[in-house]
C-alpha cells in the first residue's frame, strides 16, 4: 500500500459524523477477478449465444475508443452512452427477463468481494456512514449481489444503470445511462443527496482514474482518493500514485484499509 505525505498527516480519522463513502463498484468493492456487472449474461447459459455475439461486436468496437486517451472527452463520452444504449437495447430485443436478470445477479460465482469489502461496508454500517455507489456497471445485479451475500444495508445507495422491465421483460433502463465518463455526484437523485446531509469530507474509492470524476474536490472540504490498482491496468502506477492519496495494490485488501483508516 502507497500512501501519500499528506494523508498520512490525516489518518487515522477519529470522527466519521462528517464523512460519507463514493465507491466504484466492479473491481473495487469486487475483486480483480471477478466478471464486470455488464459482461454477467454474456458468460451465463441463460440468454442466446446470438446475445453474446452481439455484445461481443460492441466490446470490440467501443472499447478500445474507452481507452483511447487521445479522444477528446466530449466525443468519448458520447461514443460510450452510445455503446451503452445498444448494449441495453439488446436486452430489449432478446427480450431477456427480469426473472433471468435475477437469476444471473444471484450466481455468487461469477462476482466475489475483495478480501475484507464486507467487512468494510459492515463496519460504515455500523458508524452510520452514507455509502454511495456510483457505477457505470448495471444497478440490477449490483444489488442483486449485495442482497445475495447480506450486504445491502439501508446506509448503502447505488446510483447506476437501472434495466427496466414490463410485463416481466425488458424495455429500456430507468434513467439516464451512466458510463465511466459521466460518474458525477451532480446527476445523483434528490432522496440520495438529502441522505448525505451537511457532510462534506468524503471518502472516495476506485480502481481507474476515470473514478475520480465522481466527486468534485472544490465542493468539499475534503476527499481522500483511494484507488485499487492492477499490475494489469493500462495505466502505470506512478500515475496513480499522482490522482489517489492511497494505493492498494494487488496484496493489499480491505482489512488493511480498516486498519490504517480507522
């Protein structure tokens, strides 16, 4: 674990009543391991294989425009709602099911906790700390996963691509689509703000670069930027160390971060 001069000037933090949470959640709250909340029915038996090669073409089309640093933002972030909105509407045109959604959500192989996220997320629970998850992944099977291993705690919301369904079948998702370059606390729903109070430090955690975006330092008092990197990110991680105050790296965990943090 890298920590910063500055932050080590700030921990352990005594007084959680003025902070609440912001986390990613596939790869950060999941392990490195585990398969993202979009790629959940492509690797299952419940949908068309005609599904998963579909949205296979579409991984290989935008994605490499994800990671193309020399995309301007705008026209990046427009390319991603883009890739988002056909990869939703082949829910709608495979009319894959709500009961299917939940059955895939429910597979507890297929997503696994970092070492110690349970405890982590137990123990915010217990401080009465507002936990927020902001995801470009899809809402569903975030809380499917979370309920499946009783860890949805009523301190805990999720801000995230919501699937709609009528009549037990897909239609669309239930808000705007949310993508890794548009995760901003501005587009969170009044009930989710009002939870958050007159707290202004946040604790932010993350494993791209892109996470950060998810809170705006000059509306705080203060952020402390925690991010979990890979030895298989395409970033080098002298420049994670310049974005995040602390690093996790591939050994460290979550029971590391309760000890040092708190």
């Amino acid at each position: 674990m890298i920590l910063s001069d500055d932050v080590k000037k700030k921990i352990p933090i005594d007084d959680l009543s003025n902070y609440y949470v912001v986390a990613d959640f596939d790869r950060t709250i999941t392990n490195g391991n585990s398969k993202t909340s979009w790629s959940i029915l492509a690797n299952s038996d419940l949908v068309p294989q005609c599904y998963a090669l579909e949205r296979q073409d579409l991984y290989d089309k935008y994605r490499p425009i994800e990671l193309d640093s020399q995309i301007d933002l705008n026209d990046k972030s427009r390319l991603m709602s883009e890739w988002f909105y056909k990869h939703i509407q082949l829910f709608v045109k495979y009319q894959i099911s709500e009961e299917v959604f939940l059955k895939a959500g429910r597979d507890l192989r297929v997503m696994e906790f970092r070492e110690g996220a349970k405890e982590f997320l137990e123990f915010l629970y217990k401080k009465k700390v507002p936990v927020i998850i902001i995801s470009a992944g899809i809402g569903n099977f975030i809380e499917c996963f979370l309920k499946a291993n009783d860890a949805y705690f009523d301190n805990i919301y999720i801000s995230s691509n919501k699937i709609k369904f009528k009549d037990g079948v897909a239609v669309g998702v239930c808000s705007n689509i949310v993508h890794s370059f548009n995760k901003n606390e501005v587009f969170l729903p009044e009930e989710i703000k009002k939870s958050i109070g007159n707290r202004d430090k946040v604790i932010l955690l993350g494993d791209q670069i892109s996470d950060l975006r998810m809170v705006d330092d000059n509306l705080h008092k203060d952020v402390l930027k925690i991010g979990f990197y890979s030895t298989r990110s395409e970033v080098m991680i002298t420049e994670f160390q310049e974005k995040f105050d602390i690093v996790c790296l591939d050994s460290d965990n979550y029971n590391n971060l309760l000890d040092i943090l708190f």
